[in-house]
C-alpha cells in the first residue's frame, strides 16, 4: 500500500458527463469538489449551417488533423489560461470559416460546459453529429447529457456504442466520467484505464484515471499517474488544474 492519503477536497477533470449530471460525494480518501468557471456573460449558440447530409452511418474513430489554423490555436490557448470570452471568440472565428470544424465545435461544446450550459453544449454536440455522425466523442459526450436523470441509461447507451468502436477513448473517458458521478470508482478506474491504453498521452484521461485512483486509497499508483498527466500537460492544452495536481502529488509523494 502507498503513502498515508490525506484528506481534501479535490476534483475530476470537469468535462462533459461530470458537469452535466454533477458528482457524487466521496466518503472516504480525497472528496470531489466540482470546478466550477465563472462565466462572463451568457454564451448562447447561434443557429447553425444546414444540415448537411451525410449517408454513411458506420461509427468511426476521426484521426486527428496534422495542424490547426491559427484561430483554433489562439482557442486553445485562452480555453486553457481561463480566458471564456476569448476561447468563444476564437472558435466562432474558426466556425465562421468553416462551420462544420470538428475541433472547434467540441470546442464550444465544452466551453459551455464549463459555463454551466449543457443545453447550449448540446446544441453545439448535435451540430457536430450533423457535420459527422460517426463522432464517436460527440456520441459518448450526448448519451451523457440526454439522460442527466436517467445514468443508467447513458450507461447503457455508452456501452453501446463501445461494441460498434474498436477504438474510442472519448467514450471511455466518458463511460468513466459517467461511473465516478455515481461514485463508481473501481469501475471507473477501469474505464479510464481502458482510455489511457488507447491514447497513453492525453494529459486529462491521465489525470482522471490518478483521481479514480486516489479515490481507492491506491495512493502510489495514483502519484504516478498525476505525475504523467503533469508532464503530459506540458505538451498542449489541457482541462485540468496543474497547480491543483501539482499539489495533491506533492502530498502524497514521501
């Protein structure tokens, strides 16, 4: 067994199925404490492009585009020093070029997320699914929102999708997301394990999957993962809060 774990609250990556159903409280090891950003003004989404048709139905895992314009860097970048408005800015520049943009309708799906908008992230999932029905993240990132009362479902649907992906580690992220809101933590573990597996240096699978961790007492395990989910950090933006995981590592390290 590793390191005495001391007792604070701390939270999951507050993305997609988290913020849309909110967490359950922990009773015992680190407790969640739900992020939460305050939002400089009301976020609305505007009426998107006509639906474009789209015959294949097959659920495919996109490749990531080799580089992105400049706007959805600048994006990027306000999304992760904190900066909203700016983040919006950038991607509505971005979505004003090429409407069907898979990153930055993501990327105005979770900003609303973040702004405690699941409505408005909706609208902006369901465009995406318009531009790509095979969006396996936006796929996994809806069965989530459309079920808020209803986890059991959105498992349901989730695992669902899982047997028609062979690779999806946003639906596993998600599926985890989905499990540690009901304070499901040996299963979320596994979920989020799974999606490290699939993309080993995605910075908030790692970080998540060191909070599900820390969460069953795996203090060791748990400092290796926070550890790797910092350094991946470094290489992009990212969701989480460094310092914050910066810090719980320091307490559980020797």
């Amino acid at each position: 067994m590793g390191t005495t774990m001391t007792r604070r609250r701390f939270s999951l990556l507050p993305l997609p199925l988290l913020l849309a159903m909110g967490s359950a409280p922990s009773t015992s090891g680190a407790e969640i404490a739900e992020e939460t950003a305050q939002p400089s003004g009301f976020l609305s989404a505007a009426p998107g492009p006509q639906r474009r048709p789209a015959p294949d139905r097959s659920i495919q895992v996109k490749p990531l585009r080799p580089a992105i314009d400049p706007a959805q860097a600048e994006a990027h970048a306000a999304f992760q020093r904190g900066d909203l408005a700016a983040a919006q800015a950038a991607y509505e520049k971005v979505l004003d070029n090429d409407p069907w943009n898979e990153d930055a309708l993501h990327g105005m799906a979770v900003l609303n997320l973040r702004l405690g908008r699941p409505g408005v992230a909706e609208t902006f999932f369901q465009r995406a699914l318009d531009a790509d029905p095979r969006d396996a993240f936006a796929l996994g990132m809806l069965a989530g929102l459309q079920s808020p009362a209803d986890p059991a479902e959105a498992e349901r649907r989730i695992n669902a999708l899982l047997t028609r992906v062979q690779a999806a580690p946003a639906l596993l992220f998600s599926l985890g997301n989905l499990l540690a809101a009901q304070a499901r933590w040996k299963e979320a573990q596994h979920a989020y394990f799974k999606a490290v597996a699939q993309a080993p240096d995605n910075p908030d699978y790692l970080y998540n999957l060191a909070v599900s961790l820390d969460h069953l007492h795996l203090s060791d395990m748990a400092a290796r993962h926070y550890q790797q989910a910092l350094a991946a950090a470094d290489r992009g933006p990212v969701a989480f809060d460094r310092d914050r995981a910066g810090a719980r590592l320091k307490q559980l390290q020797p």
